[in-house]
C-alpha cells in the first residue's frame, strides 16, 4: 500500500462524512454542490477511447515557448520518486525546458517536506492544498495547461490528474501524457482505468 491508500486509511466515504459534519457552520446550499460534484465525477470517471468531443475552443497557433512539462504529483516528502523527479527536472532545467508542478495532498507531517529541492530549478510550484478552495483545483489545472501551453503532462500518483485527464486531454489535444508506477497495487488501478488517455508509462521493475 502507499501514504494515500494504505490500510488504515478511513473509506471516502467516511471521510466525506466527518468532512461534512466538521464543517457544517461554514457550508452553504450543500445538496446544489454534491449534485454538481456528481455531475463532474460522471464526466471524468471511466475509459473512453478517444477525448470526448466537449464544445471546446479550438487551440489558436501557439507562439513561440519553450518545451514545457508539467509535473503531478500528490505531495512532496523525502520519498523515492521525489529524489528521482528532482535529477529528472534539474536536467531538463539546463535543457532548456519549462517546468511546472502541482500536488494536491498535505504531505504527511513525519515524511518531510522537499519543495525547497524543486524550487532550486523552477519558481512555478503549486501546492493546492496551501488556500485554494477544492471545488476550483480542476479548474486551476485547465488554466495551466492552456496558459503554459504544456506539451507533456507527468503523472506521478497523482488522483486529481488522473481524474482530469479527459478534460485536459480534450483543452490541449497535442499535449502527451506520461505516468510514473513504483507499485503493482493503489495508483495502478488508476493507470489502468485511465489507460486509453495515457501515452506512455514508466515503471519501476519488471513486475511492475
């Protein structure tokens, strides 16, 4: 298992639940936001063989930039793939590509904390956990994509991006999709349902 799917992890479920019921005194017209959540969830979930044809604006010609990636990823802590993103991002850095990050989870407080090692290479880091409201996170990541005019997007474990992947796919249609597996179990069950979206993946052994 990981930090974010382990087994004494609480179901979603539950979690929505104690949520919901921590927050009641600041929560307002709930019922309209859950239905809209769900309408959301049934436009990102699932594997279709193609981006779905949204009414979308037609992507203009782009002027000129740099080859730019975007990296996914659910936080940052002193783990393994953090200390191989790092090499991975300095080497592009002096390569001449723009890099940009997002993560989406709080880090566990006993796992550490390394954005000062991506910082050393690229000011655009984006903890969206630091005061932006979830409900626009998906939103935040269109905005990315269109404004940086990326052409890879690097999933890393990452659930938001994968829940994404769709929409994103369908705003840059020339953007590539990339995932990263250390393990046969958690965000493989995610690959997998999003299969049909993803380009390439990298592994870390055989057996994954």
């Amino acid at each position: 298992s990981s930090l974010s799917r382990g087994h004494g992890v609480l179901p979603i479920w539950q979690q929505r639940q104690i949520i919901r019921q921590m927050n009641q005194d600041v929560l307002e017209h709930f019922e309209e936001v859950v239905a809209l959540s769900r309408r959301q969830r049934a436009w990102t979930k699932g594997t279709p063989a193609l981006a779905p044809a949204f009414p979308i604006e037609i992507e203009p010609r782009l002027p000129k930039h740099p080859p730019t990636l975007l990296l996914a990823l659910p936080f940052m802590v002193f783990g393994e793939a953090e200390r191989l993103l790092r090499v991975l991002v300095e080497d592009l850095t002096k390569r001449g590509w723009r890099i940009a990050i997002v993560t989406s989870t709080p880090p566990p407080s006993e796992a550490g904390d390394t954005i000062d090692w991506f910082l050393e290479n690229t000011a655009e880091v984006f903890r969206l956990t630091d005061g932006m409201p979830p409900s626009i996170w998906e939103e935040f990541l269109h905005h990315l994509v269109r404004t940086r005019y990326v052409d890879i997007l690097w999933i890393v474990g990452s659930d938001l991006a994968y829940d994404a992947l769709r929409t994103l796919r369908a705003i840059r249609p020339a953007m590539r999709v990339a995932d990263l597996l250390f393990n046969t179990v958690g965000h493989t069950a995610n690959n997998r349902r999003y299969r049909g979206l993803i380009d390439i993946n990298f592994v870390e052994s055989n057996e994954v």
